[in-house]
C-alpha cells in the first residue's frame, strides 16, 4: 500500500508538472501539437513503451498561460500485457503570467480527469514501474548539493487547488494472487501555498481480493504540510470506511476515525489528539505521543472505551447470544488505560476495566510480539461466575456422572506457543456454586508446561494452597496436583459443590499429591495416582446412624423388632482420619479411624473415580454408652465389632448391616465367654481339690 501510494502521489505530480511545464512552453514557443510524433518518440527511446497523445492540446495565453489536454496514455512494460499502464481522460492546468517576472508562480486548480493507473507485479518480482524508476548509482548521494547550498527556485509557488475526479488504480500482485482496485477516487483540495493550511475532501470505493472485500472510503482535513520544515499537521481529521466482507465480523463494518495530528519529521515525534474511533456501537477515545518516529519508534496514550453492552455488541458483530443463568449479565462494561507501544511491544497501564458490577484493575500487556509474551498484574474485586454460565440442563445436574463425561479434549499442542508470566487476585469468586476470597496466583506458561503457584485462596473458614501443573511437552498431557486444605469447613463445602444435603461436616484438614495423564477428563480419571491424607473433627457422617444400627443388631441378638428412632440420620465424631492411595483412578484406604465416646470406627475398601463406584467396608465397636444418642446401653454388644457395607454410587451410597459377619462375631463371643466361665470353674474346683489335700497332709 505504501508503494502504491508513492507511485500514485509521483504520477500525479509528474502530471502537475507536465500541465504546468507544457503551459508555460509551448504557449509562448510553438504549437504542441506539431510535435506529437516527436514526444512520443522520444518516450519510446527512454522508457521502451508507446505513449499515446489522443486528444488536442488546447493553450491559452493571457491573463494565464494554460494548457488542456485530451486522452493520453502510457504503455505497459514489456511482459505485463496490452493493458496501458497509465492514462487520463483529460487534464488542464493554468500560470497566471505576470507573478512568473518576480519568480513567483501561481497556478489555477489543477484538474485531472479520469486518471488510470494499473500497477502490477509478476511471479518472479519484477513490477511494471521498475523501468521508470532507475536506481540510483553509487555516487549519486556524493554528488548532491551540500544542504547549506540552497537549490534554485522560485521566489514563491502556489497552487489554487487540485481535482482529481473519476479515478482508477489497480494493483495487480501475480505473485501472491491477489488483486487490489481502488475506482471512483476522487480528491479536490482548497489552494496550496506553502506554510498556510488548505481543506482537503476525498472519496473513493476499494476492491479487494484477498481477503473479499468492499469498502466505501471518505477523507476530511484540514492539511498544513511544512517540507522545508519537516512539519506536517491534519486538523479536523474525519475518516470513514463503510465495508463489507466475510472475513469481517458481522459481514460488514462501519468504521469512523477523528483525530487532530501533528507531525514533526525533524524532531521525529507525533501528537495525535482528540482521537475518537466509533465502530460495531463502540466509542474509543484517546490521545497519543510518539518519539523517533521514523528509528525506534515510542508511542504513549490514554485509551477510554465509553460504557457499552456486551450483549448488543456481540449482534452487531453477527455472533450468537450467550445463555446465561442470569439474563441481566452482560449488560455494561467500560474501559480505561494507559498505553505504551513499540514496533515489539505494547503494553498497558493503570488499567480500569469494569463488566457489570465487577471491577479489574492493574497492568496487561504483550512485551515482546515475536514471542507473544504476555504478562500481567491484575486484580479483580468480586464476580459470581455462576451468573455467567450456561443455565443448567434438567437432564444433567451438577455432580452427575454425565457431567464430566462430555469434556471436551485438550490438544497438548495448544499449550506450546504459550508465553505467560503473571499475577492475578480475586477478592471474592463463586464458581460451581463453590465461594473462596482473597484469591492469589501466580501463572506461568512457557514451552508447553503451564503452572500455577503458589495458588491460596481462603475457603470456607479455612485456606487452600496448592501447587498445579499441566505440561503439554508430550503426546499426552500431563498433570500434577499438589494440595493442602487447613481449617475448611466441609459441610458447607459439599453442600454448595454438590447442591445437596451435604454428606459430611466437620473442619477438615487435607494433603493430596495426585498425578494424571491424558487427553480429557475421563482419561485422567483413568490414570490418576498418587497420594492423600485427611483428618476430620467435631464432625458428623450423613446418611448413616450408626448407633440406631447398633440397637437394630442388638435386637436381632436379642430376637426383637428393631427399634424406633427420630434420632437425625447420622454419626458423630470427634475426630475421622486416614491416608488413601490412589492407582490407575481407584482409590484405597485401609487405616480409616473414627473416634466418637461411643464408637470407634474403622474402615477399609475402595472408590473406582472413572466408574463413580464404592466398595467398603465399616467396622464400628462399642466403647461407651448410647445414651448421649436417645438409646439405652446395649451390654449384649459391648466388644462386638459391628460390620456395615458401604457401596453403590457416589450420588447415592447404600449402607447396610452386614448381619452374618455380626452374628458370627456375636457367637464367637459367646463361645469364649462360655470357655472363660468353664475355665474359671475348673479352676475354682482344682484350687478346692488343692486345699483339702493340704490340709490332710499337715493332720
């Protein structure tokens, strides 16, 4: 685009001068006209092309010398085809003649009709221009005229305006397949005289291959260009482009840019003020400063998005709405920021973001764009991401075994492009129904390995810390959990993860140090192993009450209906611990204590994770009295371990006496309480035996 708008700018000077030239020469000397045959020839001599002079030259002499020209064109290089490279449907141009006597040069609007350019280049590199723009030689630079030795001019120049109306540029890249029009160009401009501000209006309809697009293109400014001083300025700069194109969201874009720019060449910097950029009902205001412009570029800014709705911006962008559980989210956010930028980085500041009633403040941005480094520092005050997900389906609650089984894969692949270094802190969050504050964590990712720590949130009158780590480095992912829970409470932990009557309370203290490998959900299910440990107090087991299933057992020993209870459904303790080891996704524990002044429980058996399944097994002895549970003491048990079968799913476990271990334990106490009381009158009877001996032996 650069070079075509240097190649556009040079032909529409070399047209301006050519009109001015011809103006003042050939009205003075001779009939243009008559010399046809030797311009063309001469072209011919110097560029190998044909140039064509179809029209009349029409001249005038006083007040102004002017020249008007009808058709002319320009061939192509040899290779780029019949298509002329360049050609005007007419042009005219006057010189007021008395200033020319003081030096001075004043020039009427300048008016170029039906200008056409087509611009191309071939397969192997070569372009259409290359013959008209020699390079330059190597002494070229050391003959120039030193800069302290001004070159010959002209007192003043002046230009009443130019119009450039019905024009047509092509650029024709046969080398990458692509094709670019720009027609209906056209530009009109107030007079031009150096050092003073002249209005400038343009238009013009793009074409484009690659990617398909159309766009309508309109220009106003006000435009002050200083050469001699390297001082360019825009005031009132108004740009618009109204486009449309698959490639651009919504299928079509309507953009509006306002700014007030000053540029100075000299001193390499760039102010840009009153920048207002509007599109898809966004409003973007900001300022920017830039210095080394044309070495090593800086620029810094302030930018404001203006509050909008995300919801009414995802439909002008043509996307889907977004279902979620609360239908008021979505409907406000706004930005503000600092920024800095380089040709390599860009990076932003004193950052106000807000969504809704959540507020992200910090810094973000991309240090280095050829690694895509992204690095953070943010904060966010308190979000509940429940409002932002999906309702859930009847048909699959949270905590089903569905749930999980329709996670989507992770390809390992995505992770090793990740460049990421940050810090990130959350006041307040609910996700999955789960609460925590004061949220830490570190992120890095590079090369495909991704962690997070130290990662601590508090939870539930507790704290978690915990040590995560994804590394795509492989076929598969791998993951690698190191976690600690201390103080939390589980009660309403469950409750609020699972959306139920919570199975287990008490304050909880938890390590885990887990592995998994695997493409998805399910896979690391499979192929989780590792270590845990846990300790419970002052707590309680839903689902079971144990002690009314001690008095059911001691009414069957007894041969009586069980007893009644209006007792809660559940087991008391005062402290429940033991140690887990996890292979291939099924868990075991087989030092499960449980200590309550009634019981002490043990425990041992299984949980298959993939299969959602527990096999266990609960030993329960009595070691006190029933009575602080509503029940009377049951004698007939005490030393009995009663057994009870723990199995089915995790959604809804079944316990279940286990009454033939029970009886078998109850009969083989019996047996050695009988054994005990034939023994003790067996020895009763020998001490007796023992004693009449004595006493006939001492007679």
């Amino acid at each position: 685009m650069k070079a075509l708008l240097k190649i556009l700018g040079g032909v529409i000077g070399l047209v301006i001068l050519l009109v001015a030239g011809l103006a003042v020469y050939f009205t003075l000397f001779f009939d243009p006209n008559d010399y046809r045959d030797q311009l063309t020839t001469v072209v011919k001599e110097r560029t190998g092309r044909d140039l064509a002079i179809n029209g009349d030259i029409g001249i005038t002499v006083f007040p102004w010398l002017g020249i008007k020209l009808g058709q002319v064109q320009l061939g192509n290089a040899q290779g780029f085809g019949e298509e002329p490279f360049a050609r005007i449907e007419a042009a005219q141009a006057r010189v007021k003649l008395m200033p020319l006597l003081r030096k001075e040069v004043e020039i009427d609007t300048v008016a170029l009709e039906g200008l056409q350019l087509n611009l191309a280049r071939a397969k192997d590199g070569r372009s259409n221009w290359d013959d008209l723009v020699p390079a330059e030689s190597a002494g070229a630079a050391a003959e120039e005229k030193p800069a302290g030795e001004p070159a010959p001019a002209v007192a003043a120049l002046a230009v009443g305006g130019i119009e450039l109306s019905d024009a047509r540029v092509v650029w024709d890249d046969r080398q990458s397949g692509t094709r670019q029009t720009v027609e209906n160009l056209n530009l009109t401009s107030g007079e031009l005289v150096p050092g003073r501000p002249f209005p400038v209006e343009a238009s013009l309809d793009l074409t484009s291959s690659a990617p398909v697009l159309k766009s309508h293109l309109t220009f106003k400014g006000e435009v002050n260009a200083q050469p001699d001083k390297g001082r360019y300025t825009v005031k009132g700069l108004e740009l618009r482009a109204e486009s449309q194109g698959e490639t651009l969201p919504g299928g079509k874009a309507d953009v509006q840019l306002n700014a007030e720019v000053d540029a100075d060449l000299w001193q390499q910097t760039l102010d840009v003020t009153g920048l207002t950029l509007t599109a898809y009902g966004l409003r973007m205001n900001g300022a920017l400063k830039g210095g080394n412009i044309t070495t090593t570029p800086l620029f810094k800014g302030t930018l404001e998005v203006s509050e909008f709705s995300p919801r009414e911006l995802l439909a002008q962008l043509g996307q889907p709405a977004i279902d979620t559980a609360d239908g008021n989210v979505l409907s406000k956010a706004s930005l503000k920021s600092a920024l800095e930028a380089t040709p390599s980085r860009l990076m932003l500041s004193g950052l106000e973001m807000r969504l809704d009633d959540t507020a992200l403040t910090g810094s973000a941005g991309v240090s280095d764009f050829a690694s895509q480094a992204l690095r953070f520092d943010l904060a966010l005050d308190a979000i509940d991401l429940d409002r932002y997900l999906p309702p859930p389906r009847e048909d699959q609650q949270a905590g089903s075994p569905g749930a999980a089984a329709g996670a989507a894969g992770i390809d390992p692949a995505v992770l090793r492009p990740l460049n990421i270094q940050g810090k990130f802190h959350v006041g307040s969050l609910k996700i999955a129904k789960l609460s925590a504050t004061d949220i830490n964590v570190e992120v890095k990712a590079k090369d495909g390995l991704v962690q997070l720590n130290p990662l601590n949130a508090a939870l539930y009158e507790g704290r978690y810390n915990g040590d995560i780590r994804l590394d795509g480095r492989g076929k598969s992912l791998q993951l690698a959990l190191d976690e600690h829970l201390k103080g939390v409470q589980a009660g309403p932990l469950l409750r609020d993860l699972t959306g139920k009557e919570e199975k287990l309370t008490g304050q909880a203290e938890m390590n885990a140090a887990l592995r998994a490998a695997g493409n998805d959900a399910e896979a690391m299910k499979r192929t989780l192993s590792g270590n845990a440990d846990f300790r419970f107090t002052n707590g309680a087991v839903k689902g079971v009450n144990i002690a009314q299933m001690l008095r059911e057992a001691d009414a069957r020993l007894k041969g009586q209906p069980a007893p009644p209870s209006n007792e809660p459904n559940q087991t008391d303790f005062s402290e429940l611990s033991g140690t887990v080891k996890v292979t291939d996704g099924v868990a075991r524990n087989d030092d499960l204590l449980a200590k309550s002044p009634l019981l002490r429980v043990t425990g041992s058996g299984s949980a298959d994770l993939p299969r959602e399944r527990i096999d266990y097994l609960v030993k329960a002895a009595i070691v006190g009295t029933l009575t602080g549970q509503g029940g009377k003491e049951l004698d007939q048990l005490h030393g009995v371990t009663v057994p009870i079968k723990v199995s089915g799913s995790f959604d809804n476990p079944k316990y279940a006496l286990d009454t033939e271990s029970l009886l078998k334990e109850a009969a083989q106490g019996k047996i050695e309480e009988k054994k005990q009381e034939i023994q003790q009158k067996a020895t009763e009877q020998l001490q007796e035996k023992l004693q009449d001996g004595l006493k006939g032996l001492f007679r």
